[in-house]
C-alpha cells in the first residue's frame, strides 16, 4: 500500500469513528502518517480536555485504524499549536 493508499483508508476509519467523537462534542483530525507505521491525529473540541480520550484513543481509534491499515503501529495524539 502506497502514501496515498494508505492514508485513504486511514481518513476511512476515522470517518468510521467520527460521529461517536462529534456526539460527545469532540472531533478528530488526521495530523499526518509518519514512515508508514505511525499515525498522528489530533483530538478536538470536547475531546482535548476529556478524562478517557487516551482511553478513546487506544481502544477507539487505533483499533479501528488498525482495522483498515494492519500496519500501523501506534496511534498518538497532538496538541493543538
């Protein structure tokens, strides 16, 4: 899977995953995808000061990631600059 590829099926999942994040008030936004394995997202709105959104992260968002994209290692989040 190419650069391209690979971030049209992780903008999918996220897609997948939006609507619960925007029905608490939140959102997430891909950052960027580095050497293939690591994806950035950035978490919004309701989502930045949540107590569980590593939680969310790890449980939500990278499984789902990883559902479309076996091969991505981790999901990590960044702060908005």
């Amino acid at each position: 899977m190419n650069q391209k590829e690979l971030q049209t099926k992780v903008e999918e999942a996220l897609d997948e995953i939006r609507p619960f994040l925007q029905s608490d008030g939140g959102d997430i936004s891909l950052m960027s995808i580095d050497n293939g394995k690591i994806v950035r997202v950035q978490l919004k709105g309701a989502c930045v000061g949540c107590s569980v959104n590593q939680m969310t992260l790890k449980s939500g968002v990278e499984m789902t990631i990883k559902k479309y994209a076996p091969q991505i290692e981790s999901v990590v989040s960044v702060d908005e600059t």
